[in-house]
C-alpha cells in the first residue's frame, strides 16, 4: 500500500528541518511520506492532493491558504521543547534574568509559556528582532535561532528548535486512521523515561513527564508495564492494570514483585529480552514483549508489552476480510513513475487529465513500458482511489479457467464448482476499477462477455440466471496492434471502439534514452539501499552502450539489468558487465537434492493455474528439438494447443524464470533444461497426468 503524505509548511528551513529528523528518529518515515515546504516555495512547488497539511504556526495559514488543494485537511502543530537538551539550562541560577530570544513575538511568547510550565526558577524575558529588553541581562536562552540573539549578550544557551509535540503525531496518525503509533509511543517512552532518570525533580519533578505518558500508554490498545533497573514500577497503563486484576495506578514506584502476580513475574523474568513470544498465563494466551532500554550503553530497565491473542487473531480475521471485501489495491502513483523526457512527461498530462473521469482508457504499448503501473496511477488520482483495483492479465491464465473468474460462478456450475460459488473479478472491482491487461489474447467468447458487460454495466455468473449490476471503470492494456487484428478479424470491432474511447500510447525506451541515465540512478540507488551495499557508477562506455541498445523489454528489462548489476558489480560497471552485451551460455542450475520437491511445486503451480498440458507440450517439443517461437507455435497447434504469440511469449517466460529452459538470444531460439528434463521425467511418473492434460 502506498503511503499517505504529510506536508510540513513553515517559514524557516530549519523548522523542516527538525521535523524530517524527528519523523527518523521516532520511525514516522516508516509509515507516511513526509514533505517540507516553505512558504515562499508554495507558488512553484505546490502541496500535493489529499496531503495531510501541518503548519508550523496558525499565523501563516493566510499566506498558505490560496495554495492549498480544495478539500484539504489543515493542522496547526503544536511544539514541545526538546527536553534532552535542557542540561545546560537548568544550570542557570535561580532568580537570575534570562532573556528568551526567537524569531516572532509569537514563537517567544510559546516558548515562554513552555519553559514555566516545565518548572524553570528563573525570570524570562522576551526578546525578537526589533523589541526592546533590560540592558543589564547578561544570559539568553534560544531555540535555535542564535543568530538572534544581540551582541551584548555574554552568554548564549541554545537548546535546540522546538519540536513537534506527540499530541500534534496522535492527531496525524488518526487522521489517517493509521495504527501504527504504538511504535511511536513506545521509542518515546524509551526517551522519556531516560528524561525521567537524568533530570529528575528539575523538569517539574517528572510530573509533566508522568501526565505525557499516562496519556500516551491509556492510548495504547496493548498492555504497558515499565520497569527500572531495579524491578520498580515506573509506568502502568489502564489495560495492564485491568489484565492483572491490580487495584489501580497506585502500583506506580513500588516493587514489581510486591505488586504484581508471583507466575506473571516468572514469565516476565523468563523471557528473553527484544523477543516477540507467545506465553500461557492464567488460562490464557498472550502474545508478549519484552525490551529492554538502553541509553548510551546502559540499561535502564524494560518495557513490556503483552496482549491477549485471541484479541490479535481477530484482528487479523477482520483485516483479511476487510481485504476481501476490498479486492485489491493500487500501489503505485504518478509521483512512482518515472521518466523526464518530453515524450514521457506529456502522457504523465494526459493521464492525469484523464484519471478525473470515469471513461474507459486504453494503454497501448510494447511490453514492460509501464502500462500496468500507469493504470495503478490513474485508479489512485481518480474519485475511486478509495475503492478496489482488480488486475487481470489474459495472457497468464488459461482460457478455460478464465470465464469464471472473470465474472464468477455459482454452486454446482460444473464440476469441481466450489460450494457456495465463486466471486468473479469484475464483482470484486465493483466501485473501483478493473485493469484488462494484454486484451488481445481475449478469445472471440471472451470478447463477447466483455462487450455485453461494457455495454450494459452488467454481469451474470457462469451457472447462474440473475443480473448483476456493477460500477467499474475500465482500464484494458496490449501490446498488440488492435486495429490490425480488428481488419484480420481477431478482435471484434465494436468492442474495439468500446475500449478506444481515451487512448494513451506509451513511448518505448529506446524513444525516450535520454531518461535511461536518470531510470538507472533511481533503480541502483533503490536495489544498492535494498542489498544494503555501497553504491556503484557506470563507465561512460557502459553509459553509452545502455543508451544504444534498443531494450525490448524496456523499462522492466532496464531495471532486471540494474538489479544483476547490482548483485555482481563492485564499485563501477564496464561494458563486459552489461548481460545484453554478453553471450549466452549454459550454466548448471539444476541440483540433484530436493529435485523430487521442487518439480512438485512448479507442477502444482502449473497446475493451479490451468495451462499445465500446454507447458508439458513445450517442453516435450522442446527436448526432441530446440526453436524459435514460430516453429514451436506450429508445432503445438498441430497438437491441439492454439496459443496466440504473446501467451507463448508468457508461458516461455514462465517456463525460463523455472529454469525449465534457456532462451537464447536473437534467432538461436529456446531449448530444454537438464531442470526441464528432469520436470519431464516427474510428470510423466504421476498417475493423473493424462486427465489434466
């Protein structure tokens, strides 16, 4: 699932800048996409829609107001000081004037008001460009913006930019309805209660810190118990307090062992520090954490965490059904797609403009230039980005298994019906969107189905006698000339001009090399940080010669190219590196141990998917001679398999990434494994292999 984005607006890089190391330090980058904008950027770098905005103070919202998208949600962040920055503050003493220096009246006047509700002991004046102060102060206390402070100041205490108060992440998070801050809650319970030991009673005698974490732990649908070094209560939440029967947030500062169940301590005791496990205890099963904190290499105690089970199976049980009823989902955006040429960028325009409707599109282009990914964008810039997306690729399933998980089936429709019958695609997309990848290879009774259902919005199950009505956009794809087959008689007409109603071609790679340089730093640099190793350059020579080459399968064979070089490549790539440049050869692939296993799993998965006979066929074509894709089409035709070019092209595929077959380059054509081989010699041993086939 992609991730919602949260843009920050403030005057000052520096505000930015803190919140983006803030959003690192407590893990917020894990779950949303953070943007940072300053005021002045907004005319040129605009807000991006449905992005949850966050102003720095509620005296810009006028000057953002005339830049943000209609319907956006707006937030004032509220500000904390950032306590683990305070040491040197409190060595001020009591009594002594401080002027408290910022940028406005109003960051001043917060900042004070902050600093008093913390406990200072000493007398504050405010102080920002252009206002006046007591001559005779000699000590300034800043947020990070020293270069305010006047020059007859003798001392400066910089204790760092206010940061973003945990209230302002809960109101972020629930507004994305988001539950992940219980992550987020626990790496700030680890700093506060690090606060909590090293100031002490400075810091309003913990208390502040004590009313933050009741607020944030009660929040908290787990069980949280924090304990010292010492086995001390420091932290209790309302649902460990209700879970171990205890008599209420009285237990806070006793002995753990005094306080809490004898078995339960055993448990906590026996458990391995950062381990997720699952404990029995007191008749039930609870799923249980236990961390142990540690600043700056010493232990300060543990944080535990427990639940019960039952409570986490449901919430499984309910996510996967919430999936279900949901179909799938798009996970890409137009911000994913990659591609700066002018060429490129253009069908970006007008798939955008195009996404605001509800008419169906059709992407035209060769293979592996991102049609599927651009069908995902324009779902999720659409009015139904909310709703599913069912993809459906007619290349990868058989014919005869197709009708029925198109438009689903009822029980008892043929043999092997499943009981209950079966929701088809085109029902799962209802609301959303379905994309019909590879439409060419529709049969002529496909393509009839598929007309009525674009014509009448209306589906009838195999086996059934009942309409039902759907509410879809259609987004169908191919890389094949459809109006040359409309004249050759393979596609129907009409539902050509069904499907023709907005038209994008998407422009080959070799159209468009000068995006190569810019897609290979974007790929390198994604697989480098995904192996966790150091990045590499490529060599002019290697440069040029990716520039040259004409990529048939272009952007997915750019990026499968990327991602060999980055397994085997050290700190630059040279021409001979390039694996289109190299000459096929064969290596040994197939070990002998686990051979029965692993031939089961491809059986089975061929299988599943309904075109076993047709990889068996190939294979068995392919072991008395190897070929070209057009002679082993003839071949299978003349055994009763009539597959168009691209499901061969699919099923080699298949059949290769197995390592069933090597595929050579140009017209050297394909030939049989000793895997493939083997594969043979498995399927031919089992007894039901004629009745499948």
């Amino acid at each position: 699932m992609d991730k919602k984005t949260v843009t920050f607006v403030a005057k000052m890089d520096e505000f930015l800048q803190s919140v983006v190391s803030q959003c690192h330090e407590l893990g917020i980058t894990q779950d949303f996409h953070i943007e940072g904008r300053r005021v002045d950027q907004l005319p040129y770098r605009p807000i991006g829609e449905g992005s949850l905005v966050v102003l720095s103070t509620r005296s810009i919202y006028d000057q953002v107001e005339p830049y943000l998208p209609q319907g956006s949600e707006v937030i004032v962040a509220k500000r904390m000081l950032p306590y683990h920055n305070l040491r040197e503050m409190l060595e001020i003493p009591k009594g002594v004037k401080v002027l408290l220096v910022s940028d406005t009246a109003e960051t001043v006047e917060e900042t004070i008001r902050l600093l008093i509700a913390s406990g200072v002991d000493f007398d504050l004046y405010p102080y920002y460009p252009g206002s006046d102060y007591p001559l005779d102060i000699e000590i300034a206390v800043t947020p990070g913006e020293a270069e305010h402070v006047p020059s007859t100041i003798r001392k400066v205490v910089d204790i760092g930019f206010r940061v973003i108060d945990l209230s302002t992440w809960l109101e972020i998070y629930a507004h994305f309805e988001n539950g992940n801050f219980q992550k987020v809650t626990s790496r700030t319970m680890q700093s506060l209660i690090y606060i909590t030991k090293e100031l002490n009673n400075e810091i309003l005698h913990a208390r502040l810190l004590q009313m933050y974490l009741e607020g944030i732990v009660n929040r908290i649908e787990d069980a949280v118990i924090a304990l010292d070094e010492q086995e001390v209560i420091r932290f209790i939440n309302q649902k460990a307090i209700d879970t171990l029967h205890l008599p209420g947030p009285g237990v806070q500062g006793e002995k753990a062992a005094l306080c809490l169940p004898e078995d339960f301590m055993e448990t906590v005791r026996n458990c391995d520090e950062n381990e997720e496990v699952l404990v029995d205890w007191a008749g039930r099963t609870y799923f249980f954490r236990k961390m142990h904190i540690v600043m700056e290499g010493r232990y300060l105690g543990s944080l535990l965490l427990f639940r019960k089970a039952a409570e986490i199976e449901k919430m499984e049980h309910d996510y996967r059904m919430r999936l279900y009823s949901k179909g799938l989902i798009a996970k890409y955006s137009f911000d994913e797609i990659y591609g700066k040429s002018q060429s490129f960028q253009q069908v970006i325009q007008i798939a955008k403009k195009i996404a605001r409707s509800n008419s169906t599109v059709l992407l035209l282009g060769e293979t592996g230039t991102g049609k599927e990914l651009l069908a995902q964008a324009i779902h999720n810039a659409s009015q139904r980005k909310r709703e599913p997306f069912v993809g459906v690729n007619f290349a990868a399933i058989s014919e005869s298994l197709l009708e029925s998980e198109l438009f689903g089936y009822e029980e008892g429709a043929f043999t092997g019906a499943r009981k209950g019958g079966h929701i088809g695609w085109f029902e799962l997309a209802h609301k959303g969107t379905i994309f019909l990848d590879e439409i060419g290879d529709a049969s002529g009774a496909i393509q009839n189905r598929l007309l009525r259902v674009l014509q009448e919005r209306q589906i009838m199950r195999v086996g059934g006698n009942k309409v039902i009505p759907i509410d879809i956009r259609v987004i169908a794809a191919t890389n094949q000339d459809l109006q040359q087959m409309v004249k050759e008689g393979r596609f129907r007409a009409d539902l050509y001009y069904r499907l023709n109603i907005l038209p994008i071609h998407l422009p080959p790679l070799r159209k468009r090399a000068e995006d190569i340089p810019w897609l290979v730093e974007v790929f390198t640099r994604h697989y480098c940080v995904d192996l966790r190793r150091p990045p590499f350059t490529l060599s002019p020579e290697a440069l040029r010669a990716m520039q040259e080459y004409d990529w048939p399968g272009n952007v997915r064979e750019l990026e499968n190219v990327v991602e060999y070089l980055a397994h085997v490549v050290d700190d630059e790539v040279y021409t001979d590196h390039l694996p289109f440049l190299l000459t096929a050869s064969e290596v040994p692939v197939w070990q002998a141990e686990g051979l029965q296993h692993q031939c089961e799993g491809i059986y089975r998965a061929y299988e599943s998917r309904g075109f076993l006979p047709e990889m068996t066929a190939i294979l068995e074509e392919l072991s008395m001679c190897g070929g070209g894709r057009y002679a082993l089409s003839e071949q299978l035709r003349e055994r009763g398999f009539n597959l168009t070019s691209q499901q061969l092209r699919y099923r080699l595929k298949m059949l290769q990434q197995d390592e069933l077959i090597y595929v050579g380059k140009g017209r050297q054509g394909s030939s049989i494994s000793s895997k493939g081989k083997a594969f043979l010699t498995f399927a031919s041993k089992l007894p039901d292999r004629g009745e499948s086939r």
